[in-house]
C-alpha cells in the first residue's frame, strides 16, 4: 500500500505535464529589448529612399497581410497586388506602402549615373517612376485627410520625397524627348507618348526664349565655394535648367564682333510638379493621362491642388551655382587682362534671375582680374534670403579690367542704361527706381565715378596734359568728350564700397605692380570706337612728326595714387542725398587702422568721409567673400528695406 503523500504526488504529475504542454504550445512571450535615441529614430524615419530597405511603416502593412519584407522583394508585383486587394489596411497605410513598393522596383530599375550624363531610362523604369508619383500623389490628396492635417507625420515627409524624385525622374526624361523634338524643328508642345503614358507639359512660367541645352536635377549636384545652399522644403522637383550662354569671349585682336549688351543668367531654378487627371481616388488609380508643369520658384511659392494649398519646393542656390561653375570666367578675365588670346571686350549686363518690374534692383560690379565670380556669395545670401529675394533683383557687370577707368565708366553706364531702356523704357517701374550699388576693389572706384558729378575737371586735366590744341583737340573732344564729362546715374539712392582705392594705391606703383603693369595689353580692339582718338593723345611733333603707338595708361596705371585721374577723380562730388558704406579690410589686427592696409588698398583710400557706416574687417584684400563683410551688406540691406519698402527690422 503507497503511503499517502506519494500517492497524491502520482496525482498530480498528470496535472504538472498537461501544464508543461500547454504552455510549450501557447503564444510565444512578448521580451522588451531596449533601443537607443538614435536607433529609434532611424527606425522611424529611415526608408527604401534613404537606406534601401523598406520603412518600419510598409513593413507593418505587410505584416498585416502575413509578409515580411524580403518575402515581398522575391516578387514584387504579386506584394504589391496583394497589398491593394488586403482590406484589412486602410486607406492611407495601403497608398503610402504601394508607393514605396513602387519606388522600390523604380530604383531597382534605374542606372547609376556617370560623369554627369543624363541616365536613359527604359520603358519600364519610366513606368515604375510614374507608379510611385501617382500613389504617393493619391496618397496626398485623395486617402482622407489633407497634407495640412498630416504636416507633423514623418510619413507625409517620406511619400512626398517619393514623390518629388519621381517627378525629376520623368521630368529628365520628358526633357530629351522634347529637345530632340524641338531640334528637329517639331512642336516641342505636342504631349510626349511613353508606352501606356501620356505626358503633356506646360512650361509657359518658364519664358523659355531657346531650347534649354541640359536639365540638371538640383539634389545631384553641390558646390565648392559656395559657403550655403538655399533652398524651400516643398511639392515638386528640384531642377535647374541651362540655356545657351552667349559667347562674350572672342579674340582681343581681329574684327568686331556684335554682342549681345546684356542677358539672364543662362541657368534658371525650375521646380516641376506631375498633376495625374481625375478628382477622385478611382480616376487616379486609373488613368494614364499626366501633366508635367514647371514653375519658376522665383515667381510661385505655392499652388493650389484638389483644393488644397501646397508650398512649392525650391532651390535658390542651384541655377547660380552651376552657371559660375560651368562659366570659365577664371581663366577668361585673365586673359583679358593680359590682352592674350580670347576675351571680352565690353563690358555685359548678367540679371541674376529674371527681370522682375516691381523688384528693386542691387548692381554689382567686380574688381581688377576679376567677374562676376567675385560675388558668389554675397549674391547667394541676397537671393537666398526671403526678404531680400521678394524686394531686390540682382544684376552683375563683367566687363574688360585692363581698360582706363574713364573708358569703362563710360561703357559700363551705357550697358547699364542700356539694359534698363529695354525693360522699362519710360522708367517708370519699381525696379528702375532707388537701386542700390556695390562695388569691390577697382569696382567701388567705377561705382563712385558713375555716382559723381566730372564737371570740367578731367576734361580739362586732359587737355593740358596732352597739350591738345587746334584740329587734334577737336578731333579727340569729339569722341573723348563723352568719356570725361559724366553726371551721376539717376535713382540710386545707396551704395556700398569694399576694399575700394578711391584715391589709388601705393601698390600699383611698386616693383610688382609695375611688372604687372607691363604685362597688361590694351589691344586697340578693346578700345573700340575710342581707338583713334586715344591715338591722337600723342602729339607727332614730339617726336619729328613720327606717330607712335599711343601711351594709354591701363587700369594699372590709373590706381597709382599718382595718377593724375585718380587724383583728379577721386575729388568729384557724389550725387546730393546718396546713402553710401565703406566696408574696410587691414591684414593685420594689432596695426592701427589709420596706418593699415589690406595687403593691396591702405586705409587712407578705403576710407570716404560722408559714409552713413564704415566696417573695418580683420581680412585680405577679397574682403567681399568674408562671411564678416557679408552680414555687414546683409545689414545694411535690410536697412534700406526698412527706410523704403518700409519692411520691419528683425
């Protein structure tokens, strides 16, 4: 007989194992694991877009229907059918997942690009492309509730980055068919055919005047140099499209050649949106009728879709930047300055965006050896900046600086007025009105002699150094005359000096500057319809009636502190009422201001007694690149805002 204890222990071992198995066979235990900040946050955030693998988003929807992600990659498009037929997702979680499974097979799909050489994308990619645009578009605009109700979500910003790189995807498509076609003298209009698609553009914002010869996505490219990149978070893709440039260069010695007086910068931001027919979510999933339209983020900042307000996306640093990259205005201005092989010989208006009437207009002219490279970061912060880009339009001068400061005084207020004639001949625009000039080094110098009033004083200095008398006098008064008498362009109201020699520089006299002095050409091709009268400077008598080649003092020469034109200049009265700044650069801290100089200019000529401000910054002689002189114009700008389009200070 089994004691009592034991037998109850038989008891219950059937009762211990029926435990064991059941819980063996039950739902698995849930475990917590931690997860760092930084891992929780790629973990939201990260996608097939940014990681190459699916978001935590799309890997929840297919876990919904009994998939995992690498499940789906084996055959996307029984994953993708499937995710469309579930009704177990709703809505919103179905369209943003088919967009990404879109995008993934896209990318799949898509070649690497190579130096900068558009990709040719096959039928198939295209489609793919089309795919994620129209279901990240559905998702936006017809799953229930607005962009604005969703703005917060980490999942609006994903599908709309979808979005927009399909959209440039088919817009670089778009593109080649269309210059093909236009070069080929059809209607570059006509909608573009591809396979089961029907692409019609619009591009009427843009005020194309020529075929476009590239289009270039923005989030390809970046700068060296320029110290920052504006640009909108947004709706649509970030393009820059690049025209035909003009071609200023032309060799200094040989025959004139016409060219234009001004022109837009050959490269334009464009931003470029695909608008899928229908107004309800049925009709877009539906149909294969698209509209790609391009807009000028200078011009639009928003549009309105299915009744919503949408913010355009945009770029502001993009277009600028690859114009001076793709320029060559490094070697160029050399060259000219040396007067060797090809050059420029007059001076060229370039608008920095497109001529606006109601934008007030900031002109900018560069120093010796220089163009409008000078200013790539100055012009960038202004037309980067929201205030500033709504109230100003910038334009740039690049001009011939081995020509006398007379002679590119006057060439240059004949191509400014010339450009303004064009666009507001009666001058009755906003633009033609309270401009404000800036000026660099040699440029300050113009900036002020085309501000100043010349009265008799050089003209008269002219005659007596010459000793001009009788028929030569006439002679070069006819055609000099214009050059040495000048009043002060009208409606500019400010202007800010940099480094600028108003009164000449020791520099250009010494060892150096007289060596490069030397090596400076004035080809009489450059001096245009001046040639002969700059001939006449010298008197044959001099030398038993022999004419020599005439002694024209170059751009070098007039910054000597002893030239007498710059002497004689720099005395002229500038226009009553004129709000001007000198912004001031000394290579060394410890020295005394009044005793410094920047490697190039002292102090002594830097300075303008008047100035409404005056910086002096710690720098070389390229003071307009420091980010210290660039914050002191943005000041100043923002200043003269406030006194007269009345925009508050902040």
């Amino acid at each position: 007989m089994n004691p009592p204890r034991l037998t109850g222990m038989r008891r219950l071992l059937p009762i211990m194992a029926g435990m064991a198995l059941l819980l063996s066979s039950g739902c698995a235990m849930v475990k917590m694991k931690s997860v760092s900040s930084t891992d929780y946050v790629m973990l939201k955030r990260d996608d097939i877009l940014n990681s190459g693998r699916l978001s935590a988003l799309s890997q929840e929807a297919l876990a919904v229907i009994g998939q995992t992600a690498g499940e789906c990659g084996k055959d996307l498009p029984v994953c993708r059918q499937r995710v469309a037929d579930n009704e177990g997702l709703h809505t919103e979680q179905r369209l943003s997942t088919l967009a990404e499974l879109w995008m993934q097979e896209a990318l799949a799909l898509t070649p690497q690009a190579k130096g900068g050489e558009p990709v040719q994308l096959q039928a198939n990619a295209l489609d793919a492309w089309l795919e994620t645009a129209r279901y990240s578009y559905a998702y936006l605009f017809f799953s229930g509730r607005t962009p604005a109700q969703r703005a917060l979500e980490d999942r609006l910003t994903q599908v709309r980055d979808y979005y927009n790189h399909a959209a440039e995807q088919t817009a670089s498509v778009v593109f080649q068919r269309v210059r093909t076609r236009a070069l080929e003298g059809e209607d570059f209009l006509r909608p573009v055919q591809v396979d089961r698609w029907t692409i019609r553009t619009t591009l009427d914002q843009l005020n194309l005047r020529s075929v476009p010869k590239q289009l270039v996505a923005a989030s390809s490219v970046s700068f060296a140099g320029l110290r920052s990149s504006y640009r909108r978070d947004g709706f649509g893709a970030e393009l820059v499209v690049v025209m035909e440039s003009p071609p200023l260069a032309v060799p200094l010695e040989g025959e004139k050649v016409e060219l234009p007086v001004y022109s837009e910068m050959p490269a334009l931001n464009a931003t470029a949106v695909l608008n899928f027919e229908g107004d309800t979510l049925e009709q877009v999933l539906a149909t294969r009728t698209i509209q790609l339209k391009a807009y000028s983020p200078d011009i639009t900042t928003s549009i309105t879709l299915h009744g919503q307000e949408v913010p355009l996306a945009a770029n502001f640093t993009a277009a600028y930047g690859l114009w001076l990259a793709q320029s060559g205005f490094a070697t160029e201005s050399l060259r000219t300055l040396f007067g060797r092989g090809e050059g420029i010989r007059e001076p060229h208006i370039y608008l920095m965006q497109p001529y606006d009437p109601d934008r007030r207009i900031i002109f900018m002219l560069h120093g010796l050896a220089s163009s409008p490279e000078a200013w790539v970061n100055l012009a960038n912060e202004i037309m980067g900046d929201p205030q500033m880009r709504k109230h100003y339009q910038v334009w740039s001068v690049y001009y011939p600086t081995n020509a006398p400061l007379a002679l590119n005084r006057y060439t240059i207020s004949n191509a400014f007025n010339r450009t303004l004639r064009n666009f507001d001949p009666k001058a009755t625009a906003a633009a033609s009105h309270d401009m404000v000039f800036i000026g660099h080094s040699m440029g300050g110098v113009l900036a002020r002699l085309m501000l100043s009033d010349s009265g008799e004083v050089l003209w008269k200095d002219t005659v007596e150094r010459y000793n001009l008398r009788g028929e030569r006098l006439k002679r070069v008064e006819a055609k000099l005359g214009p050059v040495m008498h000048f009043t002060p362009q009208p409606n500019v109201q400010r202007a800010i000096f940099l480094a600028a020699p108003h009164r000449g520089t020791d520099a250009a006299g010494n060892r150096l500057g007289r060596m490069i002095g030397k090596l400076v050409r004035l080809p009489l091709t450059l001096l245009g319809a001046f040639g002969d009268a700059f001939m006449a400077l010298q008197n044959p008598e001099e030398d038993g009636g022999k004419p020599r080649e005439p002694r024209i003092s170059n751009s070098i020469d007039n910054l000597k502190a002893s030239d007498p034109f710059i002497e004689f200049s720099s005395a002229l009265p500038m226009v009553p009422g004129l709000k001007y700044h000198s912004i001031i650069a000394k290579r060394k801290a410890e020295v005394a201001t009044a005793d410094s100089d920047d490697g190039l200019v002292p102090y002594w000529s830097a300075h303008l007694d008047g100035a409404l401000s005056e910086k002096v910054i710690v720098s070389g002689h390229s003071v307009q690149e420091t980010p210290e002189a660039v914050l002191e114009v943005r000041r100043i700008l923002r200043e003269d805002l406030h006194q007269v389009d009345g925009v508050p200070l902040h």
